[in-house]
C-alpha cells in the first residue's frame, strides 16, 4: 500500500516538475509597436527551436507576448510599408523577407533592417544580446531585459538614421522619401567595408566613415562587423526581453 502511494504521488508531482523546468528554461519575448505606424515584426531562429511565430501584424501601440524555449539563439526585426497584391501575396518596402506571407517561416529579411539579435543560455545562464546595423538600418528599436541579474542593461538604437543617410546608402520608398539606409557592405559589397579577405580582423578592417555614420546616430548598436566592445550585452537569471519598435 505504502508503494501504491508513493507511485501515485509521484504520478501527481511529475506534471508540476514538468511545468516547473518548463518555466525555467523558458523566456518571454514582448514585442511593442511604439511607432505611430503599423510595423509588422519577424523573428528567425538561429539554433534551437522555431518560436510560434515568425511573422504578424502590430499596430501603433499594440503589444505582443512570445513564449521562446531555452536555448535559443535568433533576431527580431520590423518590417515597414507591408501589403498584399491582388493576387493575395504579401510584400514589405524594408525587412521583407519573401515569403508572400506575413509569416516568414524559416527566412531572414532583406537588408537593410534594424535587428534585435539574442542568445538566450538555458538554466538561468548568462544570455548576450545587441542590437545590429551591421547591414543597415529601418526603424528605431531597443532590448530591455526584465528581471534577470548581473547588469542586465537595455540597449537601444533610438535614433532615425534615416535622416542622415547619404544618397549612396538610401534606400526610397513609392513616395520617394527615404525609408531605409543600407550598411557600406550591403552597398558596395567591398571587402574593407564587409571585413573579408585581407580585412578580416579587428586590425585590419577598423571603423569607416560610413559605418560611423551609424555609431554616432546610435553609440550602443553594432556598426560594422567587429563593433564588439560598447555593442554586446549580458544578463543572468532567466529574463524575459521587452523588444520595441520607436523606442
């Protein structure tokens, strides 16, 4: 009888274990539409598994909550000037990622695209996360981790760098307004630009004056490939992550 007991407890308790190592090693992803214009955000997996989504519609204002398993490693992005065809297939001026549908299932967006890139470690480990420019930029957007320990720091592009961007780097939308500004490597596709070949180092392939374009506008993004040391952050203990658009 005593055994009986101790099987049917424990046949109580696993269900609670269960959900209580899911919690753990588990994250939530918020992404909010500060923007006074409708964004349609995108996420990509990089190594662990695919999110429940990979694509949707956010108003201005709207916010939306994603459940993301540990480990996971991937990029948020927002996809600007969206619409579907007559045909019923769905396109993007900047971020779209070809897919015809609001879902990108599995594909990365087009450069230029202002990108949210995490790596979240299992077990409350440390996860690292920047956001990127390094192939150009669309909208403003920012990381906040919530909880967590051990600085947990946000990190943002706030700034439209739009505003700046040069005529050889500008990418123009149907009303002939710049919506997007593209990297020099994206641009030229040159190796001192994209740090390949003979530039494929810290000391070879140094900051130029287009990547500083994108530095000043926004000094914690990631520039150009080895914009490492003020662009990389850290947090401990299991945070979620508020991702936004218009920060």
């Amino acid at each position: 009888m005593e055994r009986r007991s101790s099987v049917l407890l424990l046949g109580l308790l696993l269900p609670f274990f269960l959900a209580t190592n899911h919690c753990i090693d588990a994250a939530t992803f918020t992404i909010k539409n500060n923007c006074p214009y409708t964004v349609w955000p995108a996420t990509l997996t990089g190594s662990g598994s695919q999110l429940s989504t990979t694509g949707f519609e956010l108003a201005s204002g709207a916010s939306n909550a994603i459940d993301v398993p540990n480990p996971w490693s991937g990029r948020v992005w927002g996809r600007t000037s969206c619409s579907t065809d007559g045909s019923g297939r769905f396109t993007c001026q900047t971020g779209d990622c070809g897919s015809g549908v609001v879902a990108c299932n599995g594909a990365g967006g087009v450069p230029p695209a202002s990108l949210a890139e995490l790596t979240l470690v299992a077990g409350g480990g440390q996860d690292t996360y920047d956001i990127s420019l390094v192939d150009g930029f669309n909208i403003p957007i920012s990381i906040t981790p919530q909880g967590g320990s051990g600085g947990c720091s946000s990190t943002s592009c706030p700034a439209n760098v739009n505003s700046v961007c040069p005529a050889e780097l500008s990418v123009k939308g149907t009303d002939g307004n710049v919506i997007a500004c593209k990297s020099a490597c994206v641009a030229f596709n040159e190796p001192q630009y994209c740090c390949t070949g003979q530039f494929a180092s810290p000391q070879t392939c140094p900051p130029t004056s287009y990547s500083m374009i994108f530095k000043n506008q926004c000094p914690q993004a990631y520039s150009y490939a080895y914009d490492d040391s003020t662009s990389t952050f850290t947090c401990s203990g299991g945070a979620n992550y508020l991702v936004t658009f218009c920060p």
